[in-house]
C-alpha cells in the first residue's frame, strides 16, 4: 500500500484483530495491560504504518526491524511469535528501570 492508502484506512482491519488480541490477552488470560505493539513488517512504507495504527490503537505502536529478526540472528521466521513475547518482558524491565 502507498502511504496515502495507509492514512485513509488501509491498516483498519490489522488495528481491529490486534485490539482484539489486546483485549483476549488482558481481559480472559487475565494479563497486566499492554503498553506497546512492536510491528515487524517488511516494507518501505513501516513508519506511515505504525503512524496509522498508533492513532488506532490504544497503545503506543513501534517499528521493529526485520532484517534484525530474520538476518543478523539467523532465526527462522516460525520463532517470531515467541520471539515478541519475550521482547515485552524485556521492554517492561526495561521502562521500569528507565523510571525508576
């Protein structure tokens, strides 16, 4: 999609399953509140991306790079879920010493 698609709605239904996800996740697993989406997704247009969705999501959106991911680490893309998972608890670390 060009940027201009991305602005009139073109991540709707990408912000609609993720809400979705937050919602499973914090309100029937009973999880503490989700403070950050991290996207990884191959394309020249990431930033107007997670631009859209952090005016659709309640929580803040951020770039992941995924050359990062699938090249320097040599981790097969299968491990990109786990992979997620793990990165929130060592954002979390990460802000609380930040603010303390």
């Amino acid at each position: 999609m060009t940027p201009e698609q991305i602005q009139m709605g073109g991540t709707d239904n990408v912000a609609v399953e993720i809400q979705r996800s937050i919602d499973y996740y914090e309100g029937q697993l009973k999880q503490p509140p989700i403070k950050n989406v991290f996207i990884a997704i191959d394309s020249a247009n990431i930033q107007a991306i997670v631009d859209a969705l952090d005016l659709s999501l309640p929580v803040k959106s951020k770039p992941f790079s995924f050359d990062e991911i699938a090249n320097n680490l040599q981790l097969s893309l299968k491990f990109i879920p786990a992979l997620g998972a793990a990165m929130s608890t060592v954002v979390e670390r990460h802000e609380e010493d930040v603010s303390e």
